[in-house]
C-alpha cells in the first residue's frame, strides 16, 4: 500500500481509457503508425487469461496488461471488422489470492 500511495509508474484507468480512445480515432499518431502500434498490441501473448481470454471469437483486442504487487491489469480496445468501432476496456484487480483467480476475474469481463 505504501509504494501504490506514492502513484509512481501509474495512471487511472480513466486516464488510460481516454488515452486509448484518442490513440483509436487517431488523435495521436498518423494513421499509418495507429495501425502499426494497434497491430502489435492485438499480437501481444501476456494477458492471455484475463480480458482476452473471455471475448467472443473474431473481436480482436488491442490489449496492455500490467502486473504488480498484488495487482494485475489489463486495458486496451476491443474491436470487431469495422476499424472506425471499438470498445475501450480497462481493468484491475487487486488483493486476490492468486494471479489465476484475478486473470479468471478480468476474463469475465472480457463474456460481459
């Protein structure tokens, strides 16, 4: 708790959420290198349980995942065959007995 209360290498997960949407409807990079970076987020292989591991087949998730101390997250943009739709996602869980019953926990949200 001490190290979480000085919020060094952290965000809200609002702020990581419009961060996304902005990188999305490509605010922030030219669309070329908007491709690029989503393309290499959606092939990232951490965070295969948790989010990810809950969609549907044929969405795509752009994803980034974090793990700490007794937390685990897990953001990114979920998006289907239409590149101008997406969803923004963001999640954490914290103070759970085991990395599995979170990842399990943040793939449930990926069925919702």
């Amino acid at each position: 708790e001490k190290y979480y209360s000085k919020k060094a290498n952290s965000s809200t997960l609002t702020a990581y959420g419009s961060f996304l949407e902005n990188l999305a409807q490509g605010r922030l990079l030219s669309e070329s290198s908007t491709n690029l970076l989503l393309n290499l987020m959606e092939k990232m292989t951490t965070g295969e349980g948790r989010i990810k591991a809950g969609l549907p087949k044929g969405l795509r998730f752009a994803q980034k995942t974090g793990t700490q101390h007794r937390r685990i997250c897990n953001v990114g943009l979920i998006r289907g065959t239409r590149p101008d739709k997406f969803l923004v996602v963001a999640a954490c869980a914290e103070k759970f007995r085991d990395q599995k019953q979170a990842e399990n926990s943040l793939a449930l949200i990926g069925q919702a």
